[in-house]
C-alpha cells in the first residue's frame, strides 16, 4: 500500500521562484531505496515517514509537490532554491527519517544498521514535464500493482 501526498497548490508551488538575486525553478524528482529492499514503509511506519519528509522540508524550506512511499522506496518531487543542494536534501530526508523512525518503531533498529540503501536517483522537471511526472508519482501503487 503506498502512502500518498500531493501538494494542494500544485501551479502555484510549480511557478517561477524568486528571491532576491535570482529568479529560478528548480524541482527534482528523487528516489531512493530502503536497505536490501526491505518492505518496512507501509501502514504507520509509511505514514509517519511521510509526516517525517514534509517536517524536514517544512524545516529546510523545501517544498514538496508530490511525495509516495511504497514499502521499499520513496518517490519525491520537491522544489528547492539556488543555494540548495540536491545531495544534502537527500541526505537530511533519509538521515532523519532513519533516526526518527528507529526511535519510535524500534523493531527497525535491529533489522539493519541502515534503513536506506547508499544512493539516490534524481532528475530535474521542468514546467513542460512536472505534470507528467507529478501523476507518476502519484500513480505509485497502480503502477507497482504486480510487484
């Protein structure tokens, strides 16, 4: 069972942003993999990973379009700014994920000494592409319907 989210305001989120020097649109969709492809992200652990990503980018000034969680990976379409990089966003949503998680659902302590697996797949969207890909993301537990 995949744990869905989609952003509410999606053509707002998606528009050009600004900041003081720089006018920019930089959405990614990024993927990563749980450790040895392990099935641990569905019901309330899946539920609370997803709660854990939107904190992280609430906290980062990240803002996420489109978040699934399927029991061994996560898909994330996320907008950030010219100063972010995409290999610390990454790396502060499976870092804290991965604690948090252990902290509250401790069976996920002893399964591994990690939850997710070392890398990530990540590819830039852009305007003419961010619907298409925002309905993959969304579409996750249709598409993996036969795994």
């Amino acid at each position: 069972m995949a744990v869905i989210h989609v952003a509410e305001d999606i053509a707002k989120l998606v528009q050009e942003q600004k900041s003081t020097t720089a006018a920019f649109l930089l959405n990614y969709h990024v993927v990563f993999r749980t450790k040895r492809n392990r099935r641990f992200l569905e019901g309330e652990v899946g539920q609370e990973g997803l709660t854990l990503i939107l904190d992280v980018a609430e906290k980062r000034g990240y803002k996420i379009l489109a978040a699934a969680l399927m029991p061994d990976h996560v898909h994330l379409v996320v907008a950030l700014t010219p100063s972010d990089r995409v290999s610390d966003a990454v790396r502060y949503f499976k870092g804290t994920t991965a604690r948090l998680l252990r902290e509250k659902f401790p069976r996920l302590r002893d399964a591994t000494s990690s939850l997710w697996s070392e890398g990530y797949y990540v590819e830039s969207v852009g305007l003419k592409n961010v619907k298409q890909v925002l309905s993959y993301v969304s579409r996750q537990e249709e598409h993996h319907r036969d795994d």
